[in-house]
C-alpha cells in the first residue's frame, strides 16, 4: 500500500512540474501519510430490501380455485392474467411447445388467456385440485377421460361456450379468452363446488445449497428454441423466456416464491396428430428452489385424485410463501443450476 502511495505522489509531483507548459510551479512539499500496521478495511455497504407483499393474497377475490389451459405457442405472446395465478404448471402439448395449467384462487383476472386444448395429463393434473377446469376441446384421449374422471369440466367448444369470447385483435386459434366473472358464472350455471386452493407446506428446511439461476430447455429445435429461466432477486425469482424478461400483456413482469421442477417420463407419439405422452401419475425426481436455496428431492402422486406430494428426505418439503411455478420436464438433465459458492 505504501509503495502504491509512494509511486502516485512521484507522479503527481512530475505532473506539477511538466505538465502545465512553459510556465514554472513553484515547489511543493508533500508529506507521506503516517505509516501505519492496520490494514486497510474494506467495508462492504448492504441496501436493505424492501419487503414486498405475498404473491398469494390472504383475503381471496374468489370463492374458490379455477384451472385454466393458457396458450403458449409464440404467437401467443403476451397471454394475460398468468401474473395473477396462485400457482402455474408448466408441461409440454407436444413438438417442445409448452402449455400452461394456470390456478387461480386469490386473484380475479379481469382477461385470461389465450386459452387452449387439453391433454389427458391435464385432466390428472386437474383432478388432484377438483377445480373447474376451462379449456377449448383437446385430443382424443383427453376428450374421453375428462367425463371419465368426473372433471368440473368447462370446455368452449362442447359445454360452455357462453363462457369464453374471442379478441378479434388477435388471430385465431390464440385468441380465445375468459376472465374471472366468466368462469364464476360457469360454474354457478353447472352446479360447480368450488374448493379452495391448499396452500404449500410452509417452513424452513435444513441443508440445501444457494442458487441464484435456474435454466430448463424444453426444446433445442432451431424451429422453436424455448429455454425458461429464473433468477433469484433476494426475495423471489424472475421468469424469462430465452433470456427476455416474461411479460404479460399488461406490461408486468412475471414472478414466483417458489420454483419446483418436476421429472416425469416423456414420449412423443403420433395420433392424430404428433403429440406427447406424460406420466404424471407415480413417482420421480424433483428439484426444489425456494427461498434462493436448491433441494434435491422426489414428487408422488398415485391416484389422479391426489395432488402432488413434494418430498425431500423422505418428508413434506417445506416452502417460503405460497406462489409456485411446477415446471415438469422430460429430464432433470434439462435443467441447469448456478450453485453460489
């Protein structure tokens, strides 16, 4: 540190001297600061965060829980009222596509969508909640189970089309939409009970390791490339899709408490039309990402009327506040985690 000094004060004493021309500065005398054994500190300056309010709202806007196949093809983008879910599973509809089954319960979206068909895994998906379940049709073996399984089912295309309207700013088949009094009104008309949403178990799990960057690729196509991230902001994790920030059509931008990421067996097959094949209903790996903290953990879900159970060692994982994103992929291979050291 001392010699550092000793070589700036040369060369600020040869600026004074040459630097300015023709004209002559007088001396200068310049004194070495007390020489000291203390090294230097460095103190590091921490900006508080600024508490923000529970993604999943305590006093609930609606008498109970609703599914909702949101579209997420590209010319989908924007969808609207995703910001407003209490909780949001992420699979894939076939060709490294995903669609959304979005929950909502403590929030009334006044749009919601665009929404889409359904697969026969959403139907089991849907089951573990018994909520209404909105969607536009869906491919044969979901059109066969849904009544099967007793699903509150409020399809547009066979039951409940007074209940979905199209955007006619947008192109078909990614504008159709509903919105919370539509789906209300649905399920009144059909005699629905509605349930409320069982929150996550909440509490502080020991061990796991800090992470701040979640990638998971669900498709490698360069017809259709869709990596989604999530990034812990000391408080909760930021989504995006293939690094831009994920976005709702009013302008907001999407986050969540909690991250969990689901393997489940994957198969592509051909149809009617090249579609895929989830086995939801079992067991498998899991991942977990809560409160800036990476759990390696399992799921279960035997029957199709159970919903998941997360477990790490052998127990009921614990989380930090409600909101969740589900991201059930072909492989945890496909997903990639900055661990902090």
């Amino acid at each position: 540190m001392r010699k550092i000094l000793f070589l700036l004060i040369i060369f600020l004493v040869a600026f004074n001297i040459t630097g300015c021309g023709d004209k002559t500065e007088p001396s200068k005398t310049v004194q070495e600061p007390p020489e000291t054994n203390q090294e230097p500190q460095v103190v590091e300056i921490k900006t508080p965060l600024v508490e923000i309010e529970p993604l999943v709202k305590k006093e609930k806007d609606l008498p109970g829980g609703f599914i909702v196949s949101i579209d997420n093809h590209r010319n989908a983008y924007p969808q609207s009222g995703l910001e407003k879910a209490d909780r949001v599973y992420e699979i894939l509809a076939e060709g490294g596509i995903t669609r959304y089954l979005a929950v909502f319960h403590s929030q009334a979206p006044e749009k919601i969508g665009p929404i889409r068909s359904a697969r026969y895994y959403f139907a089991y998906i849907v089951k573990g909640h018994d909520f209404p379940f909105a969607h536009a049709g869906g491919n044969n073996d979901a059109i066969a189970l849904i009544p099967k399984l007793k699903i509150k089912d409020l399809d547009e295309i066979y039951n409940a089309g007074a209940f979905f309207y199209r955007d006619k700013s947008r192109k078909m088949p990614h504008n159709l939409y509903t919105n919370s009094d539509l789906l209300i009104k649905g399920a009144e008309k059909k005699k629905y009970a509605l349930e409320p949403l069982k929150p996550l178990p909440q509490g502080d799990v020991a061990g796991g390791e800090e992470a701040d960057l979640i990638d998971i690729t669900y498709s490698t196509d360069s017809r259709y490339i869709y990596v989604v991230t999530y990034e812990w902001d000391g408080q909760r994790y930021k989504r995006y899709i293939n690094g831009i920030p994920h976005e709702t059509s009013e302008g907001t931008v999407i986050y969540t408490e909690n991250v969990i990421v689901l393997e489940a067996k994957t198969r592509d097959v051909v149809k009617e039309e090249l579609q895929s094949e989830i086995e939801v209903l079992g067991s498998g790996k899991a991942y977990f990402f809560t409160g800036g903290k990476f759990y390696q953990g399992t799921w279960k879900k035997e029957k199709a009327a159970d919903e998941f159970e997360y477990l790490y060692e052998g127990q009921p994982m614990k989380f930090k506040g409600e909101h969740a994103w589900v991201n059930i992929v072909p492989s945890l291979k496909d997903v990639e985690t900055t661990i902090l050291q």
